[in-house]
C-alpha cells in the first residue's frame, strides 16, 4: 500500500512538473521592456542589451510599414543624458541661435526687422526595429533586443551618461520607459 501511495506521489509530481512547463507564457499586449547590459566598444560606439515581453507578438517593423506615418517610422527612441560638472544629469539638448532677416512691409522705406530663433538638437537617438517573425501558436514573444549605438555621445567630453529609452509595437502601444544606471564611458 505504502508503495502505491509513493508512486502515485511521484507520478501526480511528475505531471505536476510537466504541466508546469507546458503552460503558455502570457503577457500584456502592451511591450515592456527592461535594461540588460551597456558595453562601450570604443568612444564611438556601444552596444545597449535590453529584454522585452509583448503579449501578441507584434514587435518590428517590416521594411515597408509605417514609411508615411513620421510619429511611427521609427519604433525605438533614445534620449541620451550626460552628467555635468554640478553632477547634474542633462538632456543632450543644444540650442544654435540663428538670426534671420527678415523684411516687414512698413510706411518706412528699407525697414527690416530682425527674427531670432533657435535649431535644435535633441540627441534623440531613433531606430528602427526589423519585424520578428512569430510563427508560434501562442503569440506571446519574449527576448532580447541588441542596438548598436554609432556616436553614442554628443561630445567626447561626456564621461558620465545614462538612456531613456522606449519601444512601439505594430499597434502602435507604446512601452514603459526604461531609464539605466549611471554609465562610465571612455
């Protein structure tokens, strides 16, 4: 008796163990996302490791998809930040003065008014990710995502930064915003 007790244990354990590992992974359809790693391969580029979850699978873009919508084009966003000499972190913001001349019809012959203005650059970095095949019954899709960053950094000056960075899917549903450690570069 004390030997079927013990079988049936191990056999309701065992299929207990098996269940476990056929059950379905389940994620909200809304992408999240996680920082990994940030390895600096040189002063000017680097690689950002991150993980992802997306309950129905939609992560990418295809080569022809969102090519006239300008909001969506890019599904990757990247704000880049540095730590200044107050051990502040700033956005890589810039700001160029520009002054345009500009000529306002007035009662007064050859009166010019001056415009000033601004461009700037927001050392937003915006990528693309290439569309994941999902062929899997259930489409819940989870990995990793490896972005090769080309001038990582607005100035080689910068030795401290840190990332914002957030993720579209197909549908449009933006991720949670990931913001990473403090970053010692070269």
């Amino acid at each position: 008796m004390n030997k079927v007790v013990f079988n049936i244990t191990v056999l309701l354990l065992l299929l207990t163990g098996l269940s476990a590992c056929l059950k379905k992974e389940s994620y909200p359809d809304i992408p999240a996302i996680e920082y990994k790693s940030f390895t600096a391969e040189n002063m000017d580029k680097a690689l950002l490791v991150f993980k992802f979850t997306d309950g129905d699978g939609d992560i990418g873009l295809k080569p022809t998809e969102n090519l006239t919508d300008s909001l969506y084009y890019y599904n990757l966003y990247i704000q880049t930040y540095y730590k200044n000499y107050q051990g502040i972190f700033k956005d890589t913001t810039i700001y160029y003065p520009v002054t345009y001349i500009v000529h306002v019809p007035t009662p007064y012959p050859g009166h010019d008014s001056t415009v000033h203005t601004t461009k700037v650059d927001t050392g937003l970095i915006r990528q693309r990710i290439q569309f994941i095949e999902n062929n899997n019954k259930d489409k819940a899709l989870k990995g990793e995502i490896y972005v090769d960053l080309y001038g990582y950094r607005q100035k080689t000056a910068h030795k401290i930064i840190k990332y914002k960075f957030w993720m579209y899917d197909r549908a449009k549903n933006k991720s949670n915003v990931v913001e990473t450690p403090e970053l010692i570069v070269p």
